[in-house]
C-alpha cells in the first residue's frame, strides 16, 4: 500500500512539470514565429523602398546622396582643375646662330593663359642682328580644345621688318600631338590684297635618357602668291630642318647644341640669288630652352 501511494505522488508531479514547459515552449514559440513575420515584413518594406525609390532610410550616410547632388554645407564648393585658370611660357628656342663667320640671335617662344578647354594663345619668333630686331612674327590666339591632344586656334598674325614693309594676317589651325608623338603646328593664314600663306611645324623628342634628349625639327612655309616687297614667291617658299641636342638640368632649363639646315625655293629663292646670297646655308646653333 505505501509502495503504490509513492507511485501516485511521482506521476503526479511528472504530469504537473511535463504540462508547463511544453505551454511555455508553444508560447515562446509563438512569439518567436511572430517577431519572425515583423522582420520579414519590415525587411520587405525596405527592399520595396530600394528598389521603387521612397525616402532615404533613417540611417543613411547622407541624405543628399539620394538627389541630384551633394551639399558641402558651409564650406565652399571645390573648383575642379577645368574651372580654374592657368598661364605657362614655353621658350622652345633661345639661341645664337652662327654661319659664315656671322652671328645672330634668334627667339622662338610661346605663352598661354586659360583654361582646360579655351585659352588665349601668344606665338612669337623673331631674329635679331647687330643689336637691331631684323624681323618678328606674332600671333595672338583664341584655343579651343576640340579632341584630345588637339586645339583649334584662331586669330591675327602680325609681321614686322626692319627693312621692308609690315604684313597682317589672320590665322586658323590645328596644333597637337600625333600618333607617335609627333607635336605638329599647322596654321593657314589670310592676308591683305589676296595673300595667303600656310605655315607647318612638326617637331619629335627622342629621349637617350631621361635628361638628354635629342630634338628633330622641321618647318616649311607656302604663300598663295608673290610678295615682291618682302622677297618671297609663290609656292614652296622655304624648308628649315634642324637637330637640337639638349640636356635638362632641370625639366625647365635645358641648355642644348645642334646643326640647322635651311633651303630656300621657287620664287623666293630667285629674290635671295638676286641679292647675292645663298639659296641654302647651314648653321650651328647653341642655346637654352626653358619653360615657367
């Protein structure tokens, strides 16, 4: 009898701790499939918003990344490299020229100020002689950048002469660099009275080493007509070719040496044989390029 009375007591409280934890466990359970739903629902929310637009999430990095553009709030707004102007002086040439136990200075340079796209161009090259300007071609230039590498130029020439009368042209071109890097000048040029002239310039840089580097230079001008008050004739007027080797002490001065060859032709070589010169000479040269 109080073998049974045991029983009864150990299966009752089996019962009373069995029923309990299977209530608590459906009920955690419950909630649990519960929160479950509220994320999926919330989680759906916030893929509908990114993919159909809506308001930026509450804990966006930057509610301005979700419109057209970025406010920089109190600071200024940055200026990019092509909003910006700049200005630069290349001096290709400086130098001293020297044939026939005569000696005479020349200058060849050219300057810009402007931006990425548009600028203003300055081209000046002259030869002086016994301390007096013998000649001088300038060019002021509007640039438009038009491909890369390339530039569109327009504007007025004007030609000086210490002997002989001055020439206004205007001028339009094409200056860049080639494939194979070939830098190339080509401007054509209209003048009073139906003068027209083409100017050419191509110039390659074959670097020994870093710092010395050798220069081949060629030039060659053409004029639609004769011009009989400054010696020069129709066609083919003249050809200079040039070596210039240089050698960079620093990458904006480079003192150099080299050899010049120049042809004259065609009715511009017929004036210079009637003034009792040559059609052709040749030069060494030795200067200084240097850039700012």
């Amino acid at each position: 009898m109080k073998l049974k009375t045991e029983q009864l007591l150990i299966g009752a409280v089996l019962m009373s701790t069995s029923v309990l934890p299977v209530k608590a466990q459906s009920d955690t359970a419950m909630q649990g499939m519960e929160q479950a739903t509220d994320r999926q629902k919330s989680r759906g929310v916030m893929v509908q918003r990114s993919m159909q637009g809506g308001s930026a999430p509450a804990d966006a990095r930057d509610p301005h990344a979700y419109s057209d553009g970025y406010d920089f709030g109190a600071i200024p707004r940055p200026r990019f490299a092509d909003e910006q102007s700049f200005a630069a002086l290349l001096v290709d040439r400086f130098e001293a020229v020297r044939n026939d136990g005569d000696t005479r200075g020349l200058y060849d340079l050219q300057a810009w100020y402007g931006r990425t796209y548009d600028r203003v161009v300055l081209k000046a090259e002259g030869e002086i002689n016994n301390g007096k300007l013998e000649e001088a071609d300038t060019e002021l230039l509007w640039s438009h950048a038009v491909a890369t590498f390339w530039d569109a130029q327009f504007g007025f020439r004007y030609d000086s002469r210490n002997e002989g009368p001055d020439r206004s042209w205007v001028a339009f071109g094409l200056q860049g660099l080639a494939p194979y890097w070939f830098e190339l000048d080509v401007t054509a040029y209209l003048g009073e009275s139906g003068r027209s002239a083409l100017g050419v310039e191509a110039e390659y840089e074959l670097l020994f080493t870093q710092r010395l580097i050798l220069q081949p230079r060629l030039e060659a001008n053409f004029y639609g007509k004769d011009d009989p008050g400054v010696a020069l004739g129709s066609g083919l007027s003249d050809i200079t070719a040039g070596l210039r080797l240089r050698y960079e002490i620093r990458r904006e001065f480079a003192p150099y040496i080299g050899i010049e060859w120049v042809g004259r032709f065609g009715g511009t070589g017929d004036y210079v044989r009637a003034a009792g010169e040559s059609k052709s000479e040749t030069s060494a040269v030795a200067g200084v390029r240097f850039w700012f």
